[in-house]
C-alpha cells in the first residue's frame, strides 16, 4: 500500500514537472492537490488573487481518471485558462455561448466516446441550470464512472452574503443531489468566516466531509491608505499629482470610480492633465471592452478609470497603484479590488478617498437595486457591509491591514506593519501626527441622550445626534424641539469627522446600537441608533485626534 502511496505521489510530482513545467509547489498547493487525489473530501481553497488556485484542480484533473468540469463566471476567464491548458498540451475545452454548434457537437461527441482525451471542459454558471444536453452529459459520464470532479472558481459568487453574488451560480447546489458521489473543489479568492459556511451550505456540502485550505491574506507589498475627500475633484487633482510624480510617473494603475459617468470623467479629466487614461465600464461595446483590455496590457495607458465591472481575469502583474475614488461598497470588496495592485510583489499603493457622500450615494444604490434574488437580509447584510468600510475609513487608529484581515478572520498584529517604512500604512504612519483623545465624558452624554431620546419613543439616526452635538440651527433640529435637549450643542468644537469616529466607535464597541430600518413602502433605508449592550464606566473612550491637518491633499 505504501508503494502505491509513493508511486501515486511520484507520478504527481512528474506531471507536475513535466507538465506545468514548475519546480516547487507554493503555500498550500501540494496539500490541496493531494486532498482532491485523494478523492475522500470536498476540496476547499481559500487564495489570494495570484496565489495559484488554478493548479489544485487541474493538476488533479490531469491525474484523475474522466472527466473534470470547471464552473466559470466569465468568459474571458474561461478563455485564458484554455489557452494556457491548450499551450502546456493538456486537453480540454469550454462550453460557452461563443463555440459554434459544429464545435459544440463536436465536443460532446468527444465526451461521449470512452476513448476520449479531454481531462477539463468549462462551463459558465448558467449553462447548469439551462443546457438539458449538458445535464444529461453529466449523468451518462456518472453513470460510466468518467464525470471525474466538479470544480466551482470564484465559488463565493453563490453566496448573497458576500459583495459578488451571481442568482446563475444557484442552480450548482443542484449538481450536489443529483452526483452525490462527484468531489468539489471550491475556489475563491475572498470569502468572509460567514461567507465560507453559507458557501458551504449553499453548495450542500457538509462541513466534516471538506478540507479547507486558507492562506494568509496579508498583501506585505501594498501600502494602505485612506483620505477624506470634499468635492470629488479634489480626489481627482490629487489622483493626477499621483500620476504625475516621481513615484508614480510611467508606472500604471487604476482608478475605481462609482459610475459609468465618473469613470468618462476622470478618464477625461486625467487626459486633459496629461495622463494617459482610458474609462471602461459595463456600457462600453464588447469589442471596446477587448480593445482597453489588450490595450492596458501592452501598456498602451497609463490609468484605466473603471467600474468593478473591470477586473475579474485582468491579470496584469505591474500595476502600482489602485486608487479609489469613491467608496468602496464592502471590505471584502476592497481587499479584492486593492489586490489588484502588486501582482509581481513589487512596492503598490492602495489610495481610498472617501465621503459621507459616497456612504449615501451607496446606500440609495442598494436600496433601489432590487432583484428577484435580492432578498431583504441580503439587502441588509449589504448595508451592514457598507457601514463597516466607512468604519474602517473613518478609522485614523488601527492598523489598516489589522482591521481588513480582522476582517477575514487573520489576526494580524500593528507591530508588523510598523516595522517596515515602506509598506506602513497611513495609521501606522501617523502615530507621531495624532493624540489619543479620551471622550468618556461626551460619551456618556451621547449614551443618556440616546437613552433620553429613546425612552419618548423617538428615532434617531446618526446625523442628527451630530447636529444636535453641534448645535445645528437647522429648522428640522428646532421643529423637533431638539435645541431644547440638555445636550444639544455641548460639542461645538469637534469637527464632524471626529464626531463621526466617536460614534463609529461606540458602535463598534457596542455601547450604541445601529438598526437597519427598511422602509417598504419608501423604498429607504435608515439606521436608528440606541443603546448598546455596554455602559460606560471608569474606562476611557479614546480616539485619535490629528494634531496636524487632517489631509495633506
Ligand atoms: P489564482 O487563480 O489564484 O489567481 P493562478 O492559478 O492564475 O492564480 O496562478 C497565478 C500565477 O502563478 C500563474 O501565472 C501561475 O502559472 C503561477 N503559479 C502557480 N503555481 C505556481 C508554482 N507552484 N510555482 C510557480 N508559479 C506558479
Ligand atoms: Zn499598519
């Protein structure tokens, strides 16, 4: 048994040289490799963008007796991978809406024949849950013992719970009742605790009978910084002097924006300025789109100003700097898009600039979008997302890599990115610029005039505790007899975005509460604050207050 063991590994190792023409597995590969061999679990592997997912299914593919078939949301994606199967000689094939019906008719007699050669064929979601030829392929190479694995890439994309769901990927659960048998290898790039098991579940794959393979998150090479921004042209004139200078000047990245028209803009306006930059967004014709592409990839621009319509299979290892100009609408969404920078390991600068703006503007956007599949705890679930990156923009404390890994259930310790200067992110850099401010007096006040607020019944969202904090003379404050309150105006002095933070905080901490209030009827959504589970004592409420001007834009 043992010499089979070790012969079955030899011969991994050989394809794995002769075929792929690599040396030395990375981080978690071999492992996930010989968990699919194996073929005793579900195989589930958690990647950074880059990391090397492709090759824990393929190699098992070309090892595996029959057939492997690969779920893939894009077709560009499908096309790339392919091409690379193509040109190492392993063959494989897809099954997307390009293929011409000689070609597809060719393929499925190709599968049909014992004789057949073809280790991997991709496949788009939706081709699962709309081809009646596909599904009875599936169940004559079950029946014949040749449908070898499924394998689901971008797997979060069935999850409602993470930034990207897709309602094509739903119809994949369905694969699991009918091919009980069939292994799954499951990849995704960006997965929360909470999205892993609704994955799972979604997927109807039982926890003890899958391997999960995780690897840190930790991008060492990116540097993490966040601005205010006042009018967006503010962020745009800095994103041209970044572009422009020394650090920046030859070198190509891309700019986030929110919309199709802020995308044109800056495109537009980054021109104007002298910066070679393109826009490319959901609106452009399809041969456009393959224009910028290749175009970006010879390095023809110098900026895409895109959507996050841009992105997904664009694997482009130079890109040094990602900027946001505009909110982005999850962390794990953030991580993913930032992630685009750095590829090769080399230095990368992450930029967000950020408004409350951006947090209204978004929350209309998932407020209006309204799908079959959207449901309301999804819809919740988004804002709940949105409300945790302006948290983690307003953060001027922590560490910007403690707080996205936290977020991916990593502990990462501040002293780590401390210790290198160049790769220190804004707040690791801006201890000697800020003062820990202790606000446990303020604090208090806010707690009882929420609780004050609260026990007549009254609503209260964030803004307004702020103008009252303030002593807002707007006519709503002093129609609602708010100017009135004990507390109204006792923080003249705090900026708005200290206020914020301060709240953000106790929110965070739990001595306040938020409430998503879905308003059916207005379509609207509101977040209602009362109290917390925690009160406060004798501890302090601190917060990092700058001692210089906020932003040096
Ligand atoms: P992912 O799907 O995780 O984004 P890929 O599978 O596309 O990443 O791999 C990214 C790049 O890394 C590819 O160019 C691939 O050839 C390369 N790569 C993968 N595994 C190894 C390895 N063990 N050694 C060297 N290069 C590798
Ligand atoms: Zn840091």
């Amino acid at each position: 048994y043992r010499d089979r063991e070790f012969s079955h590994t030899k011969t991994m190792f050989e394809r794995f040289h002769a075929l792929f023409g690599l040396r030395k597995f990375r981080s978690n590969q071999q492992e996930a490799v010989d968990c699919a061999i194996e073929r005793r679990y579900h195989v589930f592997v958690l990647m950074p963008t880059g990391g090397g997912k492709s090759l824990c299914y393929q190699l098992p593919a070309v090892l595996d007796d029959g057939i492997t078939f690969v779920v893939s949301p894009l077709r560009s994606l499908i096309l790339d991978q392919t091409q690379k199967l193509s040109s190492l000689g392993i063959p494989c094939a897809s099954l997307t809406s390009d293929r011409t019906p000689a070609e597809v008719s060719a393929i499925y007699a190709q599968c049909y024949s014992s004789e057949s050669e073809l280790k991997l064929i991709y496949v788009t979601p939706e081709k699962i849950g709309q081809s009646d030829q596909l599904n009875k392929l599936f169940s004559h190479l079950y029946m014949k013992n040749r449908l070898a694995r499924f394998v689901i890439d971008e797997a979060h994309c069935i999850s409602d719970w993470g930034h990207d769901f897709r309602p094509d990927y739903v119809k994949i659960g369905t694969l699991r009742d009918r091919y009980p048998n069939v292994p799954f290898t499951l990849l995704t790039a960006t997965a929360t605790p909470r999205v892993q098991l609704d994955m799972l579940k979604q997927m109807k794959i039982e926890r003890h009978l899958s391997k999960l393979f995780i690897q840190s998150f930790n991008r060492t090479n990116l540097v993490y910084k966040c601005f205010t921004k006042g009018k967006t042209d503010g962020a745009l004139a800095r994103t041209v002097q970044l572009c422009l200078s020394d650090q920046f000047v030859g070198m190509c990245g891309i700019v986030y924006c929110f919309s199709r028209m802020e995308c044109e803009r800056s495109a537009a306006y980054l021109s104007q300025s002298g910066v070679t930059a393109r826009a490319y967004h959901a609106g452009l014709e399809d041969q456009d789109r393959a224009d910028v592409q290749t175009q970006w990839a010879n390095d023809d621009y110098q900026v895409i100003c895109a959507t996050i319509a841009f992105g997904m299979g664009i694997d482009k290892p130079n890109v040094r700097f990602v900027i946001h100009l505009s909110m982005p609408k999850s962390i794990e969404g953030y991580y993913q898009e930032s992630g685009r920078a750095g590829r090769d390991g080399g230095l990368a600068h992450c930029y967000l600039f950020y408004s409350y703006q951006d947090l209204v503007k978004i929350k209309r956007l998932i407020m209006t979008e309204q799908s079959p599949n959207t449901t309301r705890d999804a819809q919740k679930v988004r804002l709940e997302n949105l409300q945790r990156v302006y948290s983690y923009c307003l953060n001027n404390v922590d560490c910007r890599r403690t707080l996205l890994l936290e977020y991916f259930g990593e502990q990462f310790l501040s002293s780590q990115c401390k210790k290198i200067t160049e790769t220190r992110c804004d707040n690791c850099c801006n201890v000697a610029q800020t003062k820990l401010v202790d606000f446990k007096d303020l604090s208090k006040q806010i707690l009882s005039l929420v609780d004050h607020l609260t026990r007549q019944l009254k609503t209260i969202t964030l803004n307004q505790l702020i103008d009252i904090l303030k002593g807002s003379k707007q006519k709503t404050i002093q129609n609602a007899g708010h100017d009135k309150l004990e507390q109204y105006n006792i923080a003249p002095d705090i900026t708005k975005i200290d206020l914020e933070r301060l709240l953000s905080k106790l929110i965070l901490d739990d001595y306040l509460h938020q409430d998503i209030s879905i308003n059916d009827t207005y379509g609207t959504a509101n977040a209602y604050i009362r109290l917390g589970k925690k009160t406060i004592y004798s501890e302090p409420i601190l917060i990092s207050v700058c001692t210089k001007k906020e932003n040096p834009n």
